[in-house]
C-alpha cells in the first residue's frame, strides 16, 4: 500500500470536510446575523400565500418553503465542494462513475434528504408553537423513533433507490454467510450482492436492517477481491454491531445527543429571538439560529463520539475473531481492504480525534496478528 499517497489523499479529503464545516457556518450566520433569514420568511410566507392550502395549513407551507429556500442556499456551495470530493476520488482511482452518473446521485439525495427534512421541520415548528418552553422533549421523541424506523427501512426503501443489490449466487459462499449469522444467534433473511463496481473501487460488506429487514449486503468489489475467509471475516465485524446491540446503542447516544442539543436550541432561541428581530420563538426564521446551536453542540461532541465509536469497533473486532476463529483472515481482509479504500494507514493523533470513528487500519491488523499470536497453535 502506498501510505504517501493515501495520505496525502486524506488530507485533502479533510480540507474539503473543513470547508464543507465552514460553508455551512458561514450561511446560517449570514443568515442570522443579517436580515437575511427574515427576508427569506417573507419570501417564503408570500409563497405560501399564493398556494392552494386552507389557512390552517398556511404556517406549515411557510415552514417548508423557508427550509427549502434555505437548502437551495446551502447547496449552492455544498455541491462545489462534493464536486471536489468527486473529482479527488477521480483522480485517485476510486470513483468510477461519469459526471451524470454521479449528479444523478447528487439529486436523488436532495429529493430523498427534501423528503424526510421539510415534514421533519414542519412537525418542529408545530412542536415550537404548541409548547414554546418544553418543545425540545417532543423533538427529541420524535427523532429517536425516525431514526429507529430508518435503520429498519433503509436497506429495503432507501439503499434500492441508489444501488442495485441481487441475490448472491454462489450458494457455498452464500450458506457459509448465513451459516456465520445463525452460530452468532441471529438471522438474516438473504444474502445479496451490492453493486457498486460501476461507481468505485472501494470495497465493503453490511449486516442492514433490523429485524425482518436484516439481510446481508456484500459489496461486488469485496467479492472480486477476497477471498471467502476474509468476506466472513469482514461480515463477522458487522454481526458484531448486531449480537452486541451496538445498533441500538448508538441510536440511544444518538437520541441523547439529539435531547441535549434540541435544549441547547431552544435556550439559545429564547434568549436570541428578540436581538435578532424575530417575532417568537416560532418564527421560522430563526431556523439558523435552531441549527447553529445544533451544530456547534455537535462539533464540540464529535472528538468523544469519534472516541466512542472506535471503542465499538475495536470490541466488534474481537467478537469478529472469535466467532470465525481465524485472525489471520481478519488481518488480510484488513489489509485488503485499506488498499481498495486507500485508507490511511496511520493518521495523525488529531486526524483520528477529529476525522476517524474506526481505528487506523495499522493498529487493527496489529491487534489481530497479537490475538493469533495470544491463541496459539492448534
């Protein structure tokens, strides 16, 4: 693997996350901190006007009008830099996709974020005007139980929209898979081929969906690449999340975060609504103001989540060693996959603080030729 150049590919993948960080910083403050956001309440409250809705439905329609406007905005300066990130893994061999192919996917994922985000913000601000001091608890609520349904429906509504998936067809390889699932005491209704080889070089493998929706996803690049010892290697990790409840976990620590910064939201929306020359709490044009608190919560989170998480995976790895009984397999199937996904190898301490939920490829091929060592021979 050449580390060089897997590194330099990071750091410029990092510049591009920092400027994607500050782009999204610097519109909601303009937005706030000018009569922007007010002027685009009006705007959109003449739109709303115009639409045939009865006038009960009236605030809800300026509601979605704001945050479309609004994310018509942000776009205009994140789809530059996404375009970067393209042209990045273009140029180091890892997108394969055609600029329509890849713009195709751009607007499949407005629509679908349009589609979960405008109900989302209108149910808020209805929230907000029914309970002005206590409508951060309903929030959160609600988000807890949207992110719970999507980790359900995700792999059989969202994840077609923009992949192809078909039935695995070697049925030795296929029943070994399955097999792996049942000895870790859980079930998966299918085995599925992920095709991806049309758009990246990058390899993968998943366990999606919970429950009845729970089906295994290995991604064509993985199969064309591995051998099968090192896929079941890769799939035991992901059985891992599931035997060990990691997925509820994090949907739990992801709700608690979601409690903490909807209070955050709303603490600050009382104190700012009048110095920003908002008309109430439930004007929606404080929405910057909602998502500045959220975000800058989040960033302040993001180097003890990151920490978290890689805790996770760490503890996935072990599990993933023990149930195959093969850590020779893991550490190549590691090592495989860092160099399709270029990944680096040994990032900085402050990369991995700030950029990196999994532990460096180097440190988890390591701990798995020190547990083959720990076992011994046969």
């Amino acid at each position: 693997m050449n580390e060089d150049r897997a590194a330099r590919y990071h750091q410029r993948r990092r510049r591009a996350a920092v400027a994607g960080v500050a782009w999204s910083a610097t519109l909601l403050l303009a937005m706030v901190l000018t009569p922007a956001s007010v002027a685009l309440r009006d705007i959109a409250e003449r739109g709303a006007s115009s639409l045939p809705v009865p006038p009960w439905a009236l605030p809800s329609a300026t509601v979605a009008l704001y945050a479309a406007l609004l994310g018509l905005l942000h776009e205009t300066g994140a789809l530059a830099i996404a375009a970067y990130g393209w042209f990045l893994d273009r140029r180091y061999d890892l997108a394969l996709d055609r600029p329509g192919g890849w713009m195709l996917d751009q607007v499949k994922g407005l629509a679908v974020a349009a589609a979960l985000a405008l109900p989302a913000f209108c149910g808020l601000y209805l929230a907000i005007e029914r309970w002005p001091s206590g409508w951060w608890l309903p929030a959160a609520a609600a988000f807890a139980l949207l992110v719970t349904v999507m980790a359900r429906l995700a792999p059989v509504v969202l994840l077609p929209l923009f992949f192809q998936f078909h039935p695995l067809e070697r049925q030795d390889l296929r029943q070994r898979l399955m097999d792996l699932c049942r000895r870790a005491g859980i079930e998966a209704i299918d085995a599925c081929v992920w095709q991806v080889s049309d758009r990246t070089r990058r390899a993968n493998a998943a366990l999606a969906g919970l429950g009845r929706t729970r089906r295994i996803l290995i991604s064509d690049t993985l199969l064309a690449n591995a051998r099968d010892e090192e896929v079941e290697a890769v799939l035991a990790h992901e059985i891992a999340h599931h035997v060990r409840a990691d997925i509820w976990r994090g949907i739990a620590l992801e709700a608690a975060v979601a409690l903490a910064g909807f209070y955050l939201a709303s603490v600050v929306l009382e104190a700012a609504w009048r110095p920003f020359g908002l008309r109430g709490v439930a004007d929606v044009a404080g929405l910057p103001v909602l998502l500045l608190a959220a975000g800058v919560l989040s960033a302040l989170l993001l180097p003890l989540a990151n920490a978290y998480s890689r805790h996770v995976e760490r503890t996935a790895d072990r599990f993933a060693i023990r149930l195959t009984g093969n850590p020779e397999a893991f550490a190549s199937a590691m090592q495989r996959l860092g160099v399709l996904n270029l990944a680096e190898i040994e990032p900085s301490r402050l990369a991995l603080w700030l950029f990196h939920s999994h532990p460096p490829v180097a440190s988890r091929i390591a701990a798995a030729k020190k547990a083959g060592r720990d076992a011994g021979p046969d």
